[in-house]
C-alpha cells in the first residue's frame, strides 16, 4: 500500500483573510469591533440602503501595502475595485466589493512561499443559524450581525508551493507572526481576524501537472489545518491508489473525529458576473505612500530569524522558533541585554527549552505574562554558565521562579544550592570518596573505567549535587593516576 | 400681500421677490403648496405639509432662499418616503438626507415633494412608474416624457418652481423637451451622486428641470461641488455664476448629420432647423460634425446600463428594508419580494444585465459595449477639437401619447437616440424649448426641445450659449403653466 502512495506528492496552496485593525471599516465610518452587541456599528452605507456609494479607508490601504511591502510584492500602479455578485442575507448590497483582475499586489514571496497576489476586499456580516441544521437551511431562525460586514480585508492567496501538512503550519504561523510584526491585525484565528483555506492536490512525484484539488474551508488554528491537509494528502493517495478519481468539492476537517465532510451545496455554483465598481476610481498609490508601507516595515520574523542564526549563531530551529512569536523574540532579546556576559546561543536555549517548558508545565503560555522577569532569567543564566549552580538545580530553581516569581540568587542561597566551586574542599570529599570505596578505585586503577560513576556518585551523593560532575570527574582520574 | 402670479415667474425672478421683500418666503412656501396641492398631473408621489416642507430647511438669507422645490423620488430623504416609483421601496423611508437634497435645503429652499418616474428611472415616459403614469401638461393625453417624468409635468404645469431630476441616458433632457422647458445635465462627476438610488452608477447624474436656463445655472451653482461622501464627485472648477451672454459671435456649433438623418419627425426637424438659423443669426456658426459611433450608443447603453442595474437593484431582496414578501425559504422569499416588488421594464433590464456580465458573455456585451463607449467618449474629443458645441434635437419626437409605445421597447428606447451619446462620454449636454411642432397626426402644437452639449466641465460655455439663443427663441409656455 504505502509504496503506491508513496509515488505521489502534496501541492498546497493557502488563501488567508486577514481582518485589518482599521479604526473604522472599509467603506464607512462605522467603528471595528469584536464581540460588541450585535447591530450597533452600522450605518446607511454597510447596511445596504439605497443610493449610498463606498469611500474608501485610506488606512485600510496603508495597511494592504505594508503587507505588500512585508510580501515584497510588485505594487499596481492602479488596482481596481470590482463587484462580485451573489445573493445571500450576509451580504447586504449584494455585492461584495473585492479586487479580480488588477489587484493591489502581486508577485511576492514569504520565505520558500511564493505569494500570487494579495488584494483588498470588505467582510460580510456574520450569521448565526438557530436550530439543529447549523446552516441557513433548516435553521428556525438565521440571525445576522452586521457590526462585521464591511470589515477590511487583505486575502493572500499564494502560489501552490506548499507540500505537506507540517510545512502549511509552519508557514502559515510565520505568516500569521509577520502580518502581527506589522500591527495591521490581530491575527486572532479563533476570533476569525485571520482565517486559512488551503487548496490541496496530489500528483507524481517528478510531474509537474496539478492534479484535481479540494478546498479546505476556514480551519480555526494552523494546528488543526495541518491535521486536516494531512488527512486530505492521505485520503487523495488512497483515492488514487484505489484507481478511483478526485472529485473538485469543497471539504471540512473536524478536529475532533479527523474526519473530512463535503461542504458540497447548491449555494456554491456561482457565477459571481464580476464587473468593474463605478462607484470607486482606481486605486492609484503615489509614491510617498508606497515609500511610506516601506519605512514602515518592523523587522520581521523571516529576517529576524535569519539574523539570530547568522549573527547570533543560535540553531535555527530555536531561532525561528524565537523569530516567529513576536513575544517571546522580545522576552529573548531583554534576556540578552540584562546581561553582556550571556552567550546568545545559550540564552536561547534556556528560553525556548526549559523555560517554555516550565511555562507550559505550569499552564502559562505569554512569557510577557509571566511572573519571571528576562533579567532574573539572565541571572539564571549567568549563575548556570558560571558554574555556580549545576544544570540540573537550575532547572528546580526555574519550577519557583515560574510558581511564585522569586529572585534565582534568593533560591540557590536559601537552599544551598550554589556549587562547590573552591577545588580544594573538593578534593577532600574525592579523597574520602576513593579511600572508602578502596574497592571500586582499584577496579577503576586495573583498566575498568567505567566503573568510576560508583565513585562519582558517592561525591555527587556527598556533596547533594550541588558539585559540577565534569569537575568531579576530573579530580577523581587525577587523584587515581589516569 | 403679492398680488402677481408666482406661476409666471421664473425661480429666480421668485427669489428676488422674497430678497427684495416683495413676496415672504411663508407666502411663497403657501402659495405652491396650494399649486401642488390641485396635482392632477400625477407629478408628485408624495407632497409635503408646510411643516414638513419647512423641516430640515435652513433659514438663511439671500437668493434663492425660500424658493420651495420639488425633488424627484429617487432621491433619499430623511424619514420621507423615497420609492424610486418601485413597489418594493413602497413605505421606505431612508434613514438619510441624499447630498443633493442637503445642498438645496442648506440653501433654504422648503421641499414641496417628491416627483413620479420610471420606476428606478428605466424608461422615457413615466409609465413604468409603479403607481401611475404622470401627465404631460400641454396635453394631458400625452406622455410628459421619462424618467424625470413627474419632475418636468411639475415644473412645466406650474406645480413646482423648479425641480430636480437625473439624467442616465436622457432622463432629464427628454422630458424638459417634452414639457417645454430647460433640463441640464452636468458633467458625470459635477455633483455628488450619493442618496441617489443608482440605476447605471457610471452614468446617472444629477441636475435641474427649471423654466428657464438661469434657474438651470443658479440650481447648478447650489449642486455642484466634490462630495466626501463620493468618491467620483469633483465639482466644477470655478463653480458657476449666472450667464449673461447675448450673442454667440465666433462660437461654432457642430451638427452631427449622420446621427440625426433619420427617424426625426418633420416638425421636429423644422423647429431644430429654425433654431440653427436663430444661432447664425446671434454670430454663431453652424458645421458638420462627425460622431461615428454615436449610432452605436443606443446598443452599447442599453448593454452598460442595465448591467450597471443588475447589480445595482440586487439589494433589493427584502431582508433590510422595503417590501418582503414571505417564501418557504431564502431563495423563495428572494424569489417573491423581487417577482411582486419590480415592474415588467425593470425585470426586463435586470435580466438582459444578468445576462451581459454572466461568465461566458461577459467579453461580447459587456466588453465589447465599454470599447463602444471608448469610441464615443473618442469621438468627442474629435468633434471639440473642431466645434465649442455638438447639437442636436433633443429627441426625435414630440410627446407621445400614453400607451403608444409601451408595448415597442424598441421604440421607446429610441426616444434616447440623441441623448444617450452625451452621457456615455460624461458631456454635459443641456435641452431647451425651440418652440412648438405638430405632432404626427394633427393637433396642437407640442415643445420640441434643443439639445447643445459642451466638453466635459464647461457647464458655464453651455449655459451662456442656452441662455443667448432662449433670449433669440423667446419661448413662452406660462400659458401652460398657469393653467390657463
Ligand atoms: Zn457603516
């Protein structure tokens, strides 16, 4: 079976909405909200009455090209707004207002990514279905919240480079990270600030035809959309292997069964009669605005990570693990400056192993939230690289800071733990070691070293750890004649 | 107490009684609320009490101040019913002011009411108008002409002062002809179109219907302007003052032969040619013009417009506002509200829209209509190199009389031969009364209307030319509108 399948690869490709942070909305004054009664941020305009026309949000823009500039997309010298048609109550001029054929931005790249276009668009207004159906038909009732519609949108749509469910959540979470460097999104999945379809299809391995593909609709986390086009890669192969053909639908993954449902409905065939909006001039963005998006750019995480890995010399995993969480490349970076002395690549290991770790362990999540502050972290750090405390009692000193946020040095003195760093006191308890384990030392003296752990440990078991086991080691051999 | 007849004053003349506190504005107000009170025309589809007609005025001074006006139903007025003459909009009352109506009620003028149309503006002689038809007043068995229908039966039967109208494809210039009175269409882009209900929204355009072409000037200057709320609104450079032209020495005026050869009633042709003769007589001169792609407007308009349309009227599907009518489930109540809300004309143009953008015919109507427009808008550009003015007839008939053409849309879409080239290319184009014709068949005489375009945004060139050849015409339809 797996050698069948094993002949074909993933093509993914990734469309993601992303709700720009806008004081107000696309085409109105209305004020953005999230959670708001519903139905209180509308006017004449994003309700759809008659005889109103859209202006457009000059920030809105702002924002669509800093993204363009973060995609380091070609920017239209003049993108047009069209109307894409459909009926439907979450759409209230029946009309979506979008970009088709010359949008804002084009060819980009986001890391190995290649990004197709990114345009600007307004959001529909949210439904809710009461009743079991959970869709419009056979509901009781449907409900609609306008405070959504009119909300702008940046929708990145990428080119099929993506081959597997792993890479689409890496990617995807870089992206998500960049879109939040810029401060132009929350970015929040579950509040559905951003959200991801992805595009997948098998082929060959070698060809380069795309095959029928299916989309995967509005998962809620990038964690969730790669089990989902897992599972598709999966149930793609097996269709094929079986000789049984793709069909083109529309699919949802439910996390918690892993199963795959067909979205598949009348509602979808649409013919959308795009037309160009009348209402609306090109969007025609001078050069200042375009120098403007530029000067504009953070440092963002691809570059961040980069610079970690080359400059810093940390691993590339930590670095773009540390890159891609804006908050914890903060908490990493004050790490550092508490302290000169503190090796990058160390200090990076402590955050993102076994101080994420403990963090996770003790339920917390935001190192920003945390109760341990980057410079007691650096102090840890120092106390660890300085051989005052061993490896092994830091991480219980790191269990108190998280629990209660006390000071590291006031734990090591409190406890005893500081190591016996003065070689003299440590060849005392050595010399007592070999004398009573006379047994062990000659063992160690005719050739079996390995037997010296026995003698290690009774120093470590003598000195209750707080003795580097290096050093130990080390004065043990020397005082044997090795 | 003003003893003269406000119905034989123009406007202006009306705002320099009120100035000059000859006349009160109270008085005034009372006077044509009692005209618009006797409307057996049809024109209005909705009249204002005097309270209602002063609320949301402004009481500042100076002319035209207090002059009232009647306002065409397709523009939204707040807590007023605005029903574009549709079933579906029946009882809407917007919850807005258009930027229209703001302007001419910060200039104090009180609203008398709201005029019949087409419904949504589709059509060329008031009958699509869900309610009922208007009335021409120089023969009420006639047509007063579409879509601003109500808006010139008012102003020509003595019913209003001066109204306002838009213009898509000739809705304000035919009817003024019709009525026998002036009817400008501005420049696309010269006055905001926002609370306008969009019938085409790259064509429908704002304007006057007034007795006179000052009036016509003096209601442009309170309308024209760039608008926050629309963003393909930019005003007229300079604004506009009141023409004062008398003769039309080195002006050259251009005659479009090759578009108006055919299908022109005789006496139209004559009163259009006796008017030619009027501007030679005031120095200007008369040349042939080429448009060659003006015969095409009416094919490529009657693509863009109802295209415009389809999408426009979409959101009348009865979950907001306006009239639902209950289905079993969404697409059956879409289905109901919009069968029982439209009339036939309306459906028809949403359905050859529809047709147009759908996926596959998108290229040969819609496309290949814009480069048609392209052309046009070309063609213009030509014919300005060479003449300061493009006239024609504004339309190839006199009023005709109810029902003669409802069951022809052909026909009746030809009504806007000669009026729809300019609105493609975005010129302002203006129609005033040449004087009276027979119409075929016999009869009294009816107004035959003179249409002069100008390049875009020199709407005072235009109305100073109007205003010296109505001074040489000398048209005079108070008769008409006192009712006498
Ligand atoms: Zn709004």
């Amino acid at each position: 079976m797996s050698g069948a399948t094993d002949e074909f690869e993933a093509v993914i490709g990734l469309e993601i909405h992303v709700q720009l942070s806008t004081e107000t909305k696309m085409f109105c004054g209305c004020r953005l909200s999230f959670g708001d009664e519903p139905n209180v941020h509308t006017c004449p305009i994003c309700l759809g009455h008659p005889g109103v026309l859209p202006v457009p949000n000059r920030r809105a823009i702002e924002y669509g090209l800093q993204i363009a500039a973060a995609l380091e997309c070609d920017v239209a010298p003049r993108s047009i707004f069209h109307r894409k048609n459909y009926f439907y109550p979450d759409n209230p001029k029946a009309y979506q207002i979008s970009q088709f054929d010359i949008p804002l931005a084009s060819n980009g790249h986001l890391g190995e990514v290649r990004i197709h276009r990114a345009h600007l668009e307004e959001d529909a207004a949210k439904m809710i279905h009461v009743g079991t159906s959970g869709r419009i038909q056979g509901s009781d009732t449907s409900l609609v919240d306008f405070n959504r519609a009119g909300t702008p949108l940046v929708e990145i749509v990428t080119e099929p480079d993506l081959t597997s469910g792993a890479q689409v959540r890496e990617w995807g979470q870089l992206l998500r990270a960049t879109v939040k460097q810029l401060g132009v999104s929350n970015v929040n999945m579950e509040e559905g600030s951003l959200r991801c379809d992805a595009n997948v299809s098998i082929r060959p391995v070698g060809s380069s035809g795309l095959g029928t593909k299916t989309e995967m609709k509005n998962m809620n986390s990038f964690r969730y959309l790669e089990r989902g086009v897992e599972a598709e890669i999966e149930r793609q192969k097996q269709l094929v292997a079986s000789g049984e053909r793709v069909v083109q639908e529309t699919l949802h993954f439910d996390p918690s069964s892993g199963e795959l449902h067909s979205l598949r409905s009348k509602e979808e065939s649409h013919d959308y009669r795009y037309m160009p909006e009348p209402d609306l001039v090109p969007l025609a963005p001078d050069t200042a605005m375009l120098d403007a998006a530029a000067a504009s750019l953070p440092e963002l995480p691809a570059a961040r990570a980069e610079r970690y890995h080359s400059e810093l010399g940390i691993q590339e995993g930590a670095a773009r693990l540390l890159s891609v969480e804006t908050e914890w490349a903060a908490f990493f970076e004050d790490v550092l400056g508490s302290d000169e002395s503190i090796e990058p690549r160390v200090a990076a290991n402590w955050v993102t192993g076994e101080f994420a770790g403990e963090l996770r362990r003790q339920g917390e999540q935001d190192p920003a939230d945390s109760r341990v502050s980057p410079k007691s972290l650096g102090n840890l750090v120092s106390m660890v690289s300085a051989n005052r405390v061993s490896h092994g009692s830091a991480k219980s000193v790191l269990e108190r800071m998280v629990a209660d946020g006390s000071d590291p040095e006031a734990i090591v003195r409190e406890q005893g733990l500081e190591q016996i760093s003065d070689t003299g006191e440590l060849q005392r308890i050595v010399d007592a070691a070999i004398e009573g384990n006379a047994k062990v030392a000659e063992q160690v003296r005719g050739g079996n070293e390995k037997a010296i752990g026995a003698l290690v440990g009774a120093v470590m078991k003598e000195t209750r750890g707080r003795a580097d086991g290096g050093e130990v080691t080390r004065l043990l051999r020397q005082s044997l004649g090795l | 107490m003003y003893s003269g007849d406000l119905t034989a004053a123009t406007a202006a003349e009306t705002a320099d009684l009120i100035a000059s506190g000859e006349l009160s504005a109270d008085e005034c107000l009372g006077t044509w609320i009692d005209r618009a009170a006797g409307d057996e025309l049809g024109a209005y589809l909705w009249r204002a009490s005097r309270d209602q007609a002063d609320a949301g005025t402004a009481k500042v001074g100076g002319p035209p101040s207090g002059v009232p006006i009647a306002i065409k139903d397709i523009f939204c007025t707040a807590g007023v019913p605005t029903t574009a003459a549709s079933k579906l909009l029946e009882g809407y009352r917007p919850p807005y002011d258009a930027t229209a109506v703001t302007r001419v009620r910060s200039a104090g003028l009180p609203m008398l009411g709201k005029t019949n149309m087409d419904e949504f503006a589709m059509g060329s002689s008031n009958e699509n108008s869900a309610f009922r038809p208007a009335l021409n007043p120089w023969d009420t068995g006639r047509v007063p002409g579409g879509s601003s229908g109500g808006s010139a039966a008012a102003v020509a039967g003595g019913l209003a002062p001066w109204a306002l109208g838009t213009d898509t494809g000739g809705s304000i210039r035919q009817p003024a002809a019709l009525c026998g009175i002036v009817g400008l269409k501005p420049t696309y882009g010269s006055i905001s179109r926002y609370g306008m209900i969009a019938f085409a929204s790259s064509l429908d355009q704002c304007g006057p219907l007034t007795v006179d072409v000052t009036d016509a000037a003096l209601m442009l200057g309170l309308l024209e302007g760039r608008d926050e709320m629309d963003s393909t609104s930019v005003g007229i450079e300079g604004g506009v003052t009141r023409p004062q032209s008398e003769d039309l020495s080195g002006l050259v005026f251009g005659v479009p032969g090759d578009l108006i050869a055919e299908g022109v009633d005789p006496g139209v042709k004559a009163a259009f040619e006796a008017t030619l003769g009027k501007i030679r007589d005031l120095g200007g001169r008369i040349e042939d013009v080429r448009l060659p792609h003006a015969r095409h407007g009416i094919s490529a308009y009657y693509v863009l417009a109802p295209a415009e349309a389809s999408t426009n009227l979409s959101r009348y599907d009865g979950v907001r506002y306006g009239n639902r009518s209950p289905g079993s489930n969404l697409v059956d109540m879409y289905e109901e509200t919009r069968e029982q809300g439209f009339g036939p004309e309306v459906k028809r143009r949403i359905m050859l829209g529809t047709y147009a953008l759908s996926s596959g015919y998108y290229e040969a109507y819609y496309g290949r209509a814009q480069r048609v427009r392209t052309m046009i808008v070309r063609d213009f550009d030509a014919a300005f190199e060479a003449v300061d003015f493009v006239v024609t007839p504004t339309s190839p008939s006199v009023a005709f009389e109810l029902g003669e053409k409802t069951g022809d849309p052909w026909a009746m879409y030809l009504n806007d031969l000669f009026t729809v080239p300019m609105s493609l290319a975005g010129v302002p184009a203006i129609s005033i009364p040449a004087g009276l014709a027979e119409p075929e068949g016999g009869g009294p005489g009816l107004p035959v209307g003179f249409q002069i375009a100008a390049p875009a945004f020199h709407e005072q060139k235009l109305l100073e030319a109007s205003f010296a050849l109505e001074g040489a015409i000398g048209f005079d339809g108070s008769k008409v509108r006192s009712g006498i």
